[in-house]
C-alpha cells in the first residue's frame, strides 16, 4: 500500500522551491555580454565547480532510480567500469582538451572546422544534437513517472506529461538568463540536493535492518543463491557482459572518452574553466567523485535487497517486494519510496528525483543551444553580415525554448513508445549516446592522428557508426542471422565495432590538411 503525501513532504518540496529561486537569484548574471560568457561563463570557472557540474550533469533520474535496481539484481561491477573513466579522462586531458584551448573553441566539433571543414562541424554537431535530444528527452519521462507516482500517485499520460512539462520549465527557466554560469551554480544546489536525499534514504533503510554491518556483508557475500553481491570486478571474457574487464579497459574507455572529450553536454563545462590544466584538473575529479557517488546508489540497492529478500537477517520477515504500481512496472527502488518512507523523507527523495532531472535537462539544455548557435546559426548569420554579441545570447536563449519543447515531446513519445517495444526505456536511456558516439570517435581519431579524410568521409563515418550499432542490437542482428558472437555483444564491444568501422570507412580518402595540432 502506498503512503500518502503529507504536508510535511509538501514543506520540503516548498522549501526547495525556495531554495532554487533563491539560488537562481543570487548565482544568476545581471548581463550576459557575449555569446562565451553565456556559453563558457567567461572562462572563469574554477576547477572544483566544473567537477561537480560534470557529476551533476551526468547523474541523471536513470542513475538515481537505476543505481539502486543493479545494486538489488546484480553486484559492484558498475563501478569498475570507473577504471575505463579514469583511462578515458587520461587521454581526454592529454590530448584532446590542451588542443581545444589552444583554438578557443565554444563547441567540441569546432576543431573539425579546422581539420576538415564548417560542414563536417555542422554533421558532427547535429549527430550530437538528434541524440542528446533523445536522451535527454527519455531521461525527462524516467524522472516524469517517478514524481507523477510520488506526488499524485498516478502513472497516467496526463500526469506524467505534467510532471515532463513542469520538469523542462523549470530547466529552462534556470537557464534563460544567465546561461551556463546560471547552470554551474544551480547545479552545485542540486548535486547537494540530490545526494543529501539518497543519503538520508540510505540511513533511514540501514537502521530499518536489525542486523549488523559484519552480518550484512557476510549476508551479501554468501547469498542464498550462491552469489557474490560484493563483487567489484568481472574477469569473465564474455563479450555478453558489459562490466567484464575487456569491456571496461576497451568499451568503457572508449566511452567516457566520447562523452568527455565529443559530447558537448559534458565539454562545454571543461571549456569553462581558465586554462587547459584547470579543466583536466577538473575532469579528474569528476571522475574520482563518481565513485563514491555511484556507489552510495549501489549499495542502496544492496540493502534493499537485504530487506526485501533476506529473512534471516531481517529478524525472520521481510517486506512484500512487489514492483508494479497501478499496473505499471517500476524499479524496486521506486517501490520502496511509495511504501516504506515517511513524511518528509519521502519529499525529500521527490525534491532528489527533480534535482537529478533539473540538473541533467538544463546542462544538456545549455549544451544543445550552444552548438545549436555556435556550429549551426553563428556561420549562417556571419556570411550574411555583422552582428552584435547580444544577437547571439538571444539566439541561444531562443534555442534553449526550441530545445525544450523538442525534449518534452520526446519525453511524450516515450510514455507511448515504453508501452508497444519490447525495449526497456531505463536500458536505452542509459545507453543510446553509444549510437552517436561511435561514428564521433571514429572521426575525431582520424582527425587528432592521420592525415587523411574528407568532408564527404566525415559524414560517412559518422552514419557508418550509427548504423553498424544499431544492426548490432540483439534482435536486429538475431533477426539478420548473425553469429551469436555478434548478436550477444554488449554495449561496450558495440562501441568499439562502430568506433572501428567508423574510423575505416573515415580515412580511405587522403585528407588535404594536417592532423588538428593547431
């Protein structure tokens, strides 16, 4: 049975109401001069708030709600895959952000102006654009049913497409104004916001497990099922594993360098900081921060395995661990908010959930406009004749509104589209940047080492990538009869078939310029 809302989880989530326009007034700039103080906050941003935008940025709703799921289904494996982070964040700091300070680049596909082309810029930044789009947008539904449920518990459409609306208001008011600056502070608030309330939740649910710490570990060590719950690292070779150590040391690699060095969401704040060495500075303890982040979710999930399927170290009972509410099919950490947490507690969690949505949707906000304006609009506009900087804060204020409503109906489609596929949106949510990625990294290893490639091979690489992982999706490629090897492949191996081909098909033709070493 679910509890009710009580007027002390409507305090709480008044008090952060107030807390974010208080927040939004204070840290938000009284004038935005030109396109790089909206864009990169005037490069001044110091390098411990550009590490905590880049959690708050990439801690989405799916982590929130996933991290507590894998924790209960699975084991520590998720957070090895920080080992592949901390290589990636090597080579990001190494190689790729000294040469974007050395241009001055707004966006991370500028430096594809200067080794191929504006037009291999413009592709590479759409191809970011369409898929943050559809990220962002599934993450916005995933954090939308969890506060329909908490809030009015129900998992209808009209609730749940009032919570995605409420949601991206709220993203973009907080961002209008003051751009990115704006951003970094408030997502300083909701980091604090958001691991404040999986924290509270994390002691509320230990002290609710009459066992002791010793009994706990050793409950989860030896499991019923002959399990190891503890277990941090996977050293199976099973190509089906995401969290296997090849997966890690390759795929995952390939990953956080794609999405530090090529995404813009994540880019952008390293960008903001004075110099190369602040901003590599800051990726690395980004990276270092996500650990224990993560890991408080985990280990949620660890003790709500514990409560719900663990009699003996529960005193002899436990809780009944359904997971559908209203015929709805939702994460056991969901369920534990609707029937165990009391009043305040369970606001609290609510004001979490928003914080993890607010925070992703006006970073990827900021980030889409920015290309939007700086890749797309700004070359458009210059071959038609000078305009003041403020011309560009405008624009990208009015890309940030097209964005916004580009991601909300995302989020609607995704309410109808999680109920006739047989994909599950938490799963593709947490995954489907790979599709992009893999024809980016193809590209910008071409442009960063060889001297080969063109326009034409920019482009073909970039749809090359995206196709070969999706024929590599399970059903599909079950469905076109290829080898099991291939059609089992997790999405970390996916990557780094797509990256492959995508580099292939990006250098068969000699390039005209040098390698990017401007």
């Amino acid at each position: 049975m679910t509890l009710p809302f009580s007027m002390a989880d409507w305090l709480v989530i008044g008090l952060y109401i107030l807390l974010l326009v208080g927040g939004g007034w204070i840290f938000t700039p009284r004038s935005t001069g030109s396109a790089r103080d909206y864009f990169l906050a005037g490069g001044s941003v110091p390098s411990w708030l550009a590490a905590v935008s880049v959690l708050s940025a990439t801690q989405s709703a799916a982590t929130f709600l996933g991290g507590p799921d894998y924790g209960y289904h699975g084991d520590l494996t998720y957070l090895s895959g920080n080992i592949g982070g901390l290589l990636g964040a090597i080579f990001v700091a190494h190689v790729m952000i000294p040469r974007f300070y050395r241009i001055k680049a707004t966006t991370a596909y500028e430096l594809l102006t200067l080794r191929f082309s504006e037009k291999a810029t413009r592709w590479a930044g759409g191809m970011f654009l369409i898929g943050r789009v559809f990220a962002g947008g599934a993450r916005v539904y995933l954090a939308a049913i969890a506060l329909a449920m908490v809030m009015t518990g129900s998992v209808g459409a009209q609730g749940i497409m009032i919570a995605a609306a409420l949601l991206v208001v709220a993203s973009v008011l907080f961002t209008f104004v003051g751009g990115l600056k704006s951003v970094l502070w408030n997502d300083l608030i909701q980091f604090c916001v958001y691991l404040g309330s999986a924290i509270a939740v994390l002691v509320f649910l230990r002290y609710a497990i009459p066992a002791t710490n010793s009994q706990i570990i050793e409950g989860l060590m030896h499991t019923p099922e002959g399990v190891n719950k503890l277990r941090l690292f996977d050293l199976s070779l099973s190509p089906s594993h995401p969290f296997s150590m090849p997966a890690v040391v390759l795929g995952m690699t390939l990953l956080y360098i794609a999405n530090a060095g090529m995404d813009q969401d994540t880019t952008q704040r390293l960008l903001s900081c004075a110099d190369a060495k602040t901003s590599a500075r800051g990726l690395y303890m980004s990276v270092l921060g996500t650990v224990p982040v993560v890991g408080l979710f985990i280990v949620i999930g660890l003790l709500l395995y514990v409560f719900y399927d663990r009699p003996d170290l529960m005193g002899g009972a436990t809780a009944l661990a359904g997971n559908r509410f209203g015929g709805e099919k939702i994460s056991i950490f969901m369920h534990y908010i609707l029937t165990q947490l009391p009043g305040g507690l369970r606001g609290l969690v609510t004001v979490g959930i928003c914080a993890a949505a607010v925070a992703t949707t006006n970073s990827a906000l900021n980030a889409m406009s920015s290309v939007l304006v700086q890749d797309f609009y700004r070359p458009w506009r210059e071959k038609r004749g000078a305009a003041e900087e403020h011309h560009y804060v405008q624009a990208g204020r009015a890309g940030m509104g097209v964005i916004g409503v580009a991601m909300f109906l995302m989020a609607v489609v995704s309410f109808y589209w999680q109920r006739y596929t047989q994909m599950g949106l938490l799963e593709f949510a947490l995954q489907v940047m790979v599709f992009t990625y893999a024809g980016l990294l193809g590209v910008y290893f071409t442009a960063l080492f060889t001297r080969r490639g063109s326009t034409g091979s920019v482009i073909a690489a970039l749809l090359g990538g995206f196709v070969t992982v999706l024929l590599l999706q399970p059903s599909i490629a079950r469905a076109l009869g290829l080898p099991e090897a291939l059609s089992s492949l997790s999405f970390p191996f996916q990557l780094c078939i797509g990256t492959v081909i995508a580099f292939l098909i990006c250098i068969l033709p000699a390039g005209a310029r040098a390698p990017a070493e401007q």
